[in-house]
C-alpha cells in the first residue's frame, strides 16, 4: 500500500488548522509541507514558524519539502520546528554542503532526504544514496501547484530504485507534482512508496475516496 501526502500548498492557508485536521479525518498518511524561498523557486511560501505552529496541529507526520537555496543554512531550525522528513534538493548547493546537511538532518533525529528537479539525471543523487532515507522525484517544475504530470520521469523512478535496492534499499521513493487519480497508478508501478498531491487532493469531491484511490 502507497501512502499519500496532501500538500497544503493548496490548502487555505487562512484555515491551516481545519484543512490539517481534515487531512486526518480523510485517512491521509502524512502532511506535505512545501517551502519556497523565492530564490531556488520563483515563488514564496512558507517557512519556519508555520512549520513550528503547525506541530501541535496533528499527530500524523509533517514532510517538510524544503525548495531553498543552500538549505544547510537552516535545516537544524527545521528538525527543531517540528520536522519529521526534511527533504534538501541536490541542485541547491556544492555535494559537501548537501551531505553535510543529510548528515545533520539524521544526527537531529530527523529523516533526511533529497530530491531532484525534472532536469536532474537519476545519476545526479548517487553520492547521497546512503545517507537518505527517501528520494523525492519531482514530476512537475517546481514551484507552483497545479501543474501537469510528466510521465516522462517515471524511467528515473525506476532507475533510482534499482540502484537503492543495490545500497539502501530500505530507502523509500516519493513522487510529487501533478499525481491525481489518472496519475498515480504509473508512479506505484515503477516503485515509488509515496505520494505527494496538492490541487487534486483539495479539489476532490470525494476526499476520502480520493485518498483511497491514492492508498491502494
Ligand atoms: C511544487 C510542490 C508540490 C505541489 C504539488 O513545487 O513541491 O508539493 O504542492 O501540487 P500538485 O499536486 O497540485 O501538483
Ligand atoms: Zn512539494
């Protein structure tokens, strides 16, 4: 069974509380939280505090999804939020930076992960694959809810589950931009474990069927 992350990039963010509640009451596995520094993205979103506010919220996980530029610089403020998955990207800063920050991520306890932009090669995360406990594969630019599906990616996800499965393959894989209930059978063939979905969570008619539909 996959899991599903609701992103509350399409949430209100007015009503943070009550769509955090619902992502609960809809059976939702985890919470996607989606931070944009307007530098590494051209969007901005939320940050720090949100995420620390937001803790006391919900017992279910929080999958912070950090798109900044040199993340190293705050992922200990992160874990300290409140973070239960904190996911740098590979293109955001120099290799020793990027394990130095998986590196800290892990010795605060926390479960460190790294993804990769539409345009990054599977190859681009061989020098992190051990010290990961996920990879994100982005499947939309990203940036902005919304967007469509590039099918065109799932060859990477299977690529990086081949080579996971030679040196970590208790490494999980999460798929994030565009899944839907038309989208989401494609990434779970070709090996990812979770799911990210923002509009087509929030637009469902039917949440709870939607995230069924994700789940199984
Ligand atoms: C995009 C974000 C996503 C976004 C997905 O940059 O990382 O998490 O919320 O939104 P949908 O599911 O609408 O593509
Ligand atoms: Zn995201």
């Amino acid at each position: 069974m996959a899991k599903i992350a609701p992103s509350i990039l399409s949430a209100d963010f007015a009503n943070l509380e009550r769509d955090i509640h619902n992502i609960e009451e809809m059976g939702a596995d985890w919470v996607h939280v989606d931070v944009m520094d307007g530098i590494f993205v051209p969007n901005i979103s939320i940050g720090i505090p949100v995420v620390k506010a937001l803790r006391p919220v919900t017992d279910l996980p929080l999958d912070v999804h950090l798109m900044i530029d040199r993340p190293i610089r705050y992922v200990e403020e992160f874990v300290k939020a409140g973070a239960d998955w904190l996911t740098i990207h590979v293109e955001a800063d120099q290799p020793q930076n990027t394990l130095a920050a998986l590196d800290k991520i892990r010795e605060l306890g926390c479960k460190a992960a790294i993804s990769l932009k539409p345009r990054t090669p599977a190859e681009a995360a061989i020098p992190y694959l051990e010290k990961c406990d996920m990879i994100l594969v982005m499947t939309v630019e990203p940036g902005f809810g919304g967007q469509k599906f590039m099918a065109d990616m799932m060859p990477k996800i299977r690529k990086l589950r081949e080579m996971l499965d030679h040196v970590n393959s208790s490494c999980i894989i999460e798929v994030d931009g565009g899944v839907d209930a038309n989208t989401h059978a494609v990434c779970k063939e070709n090996g990812a474990e979770v799911l990210v979905a923002g509009s087509a969570y929030f637009k469902a008619a039917d949440r709870a069927a939607f995230v069924k539909t994700i789940q199984g």
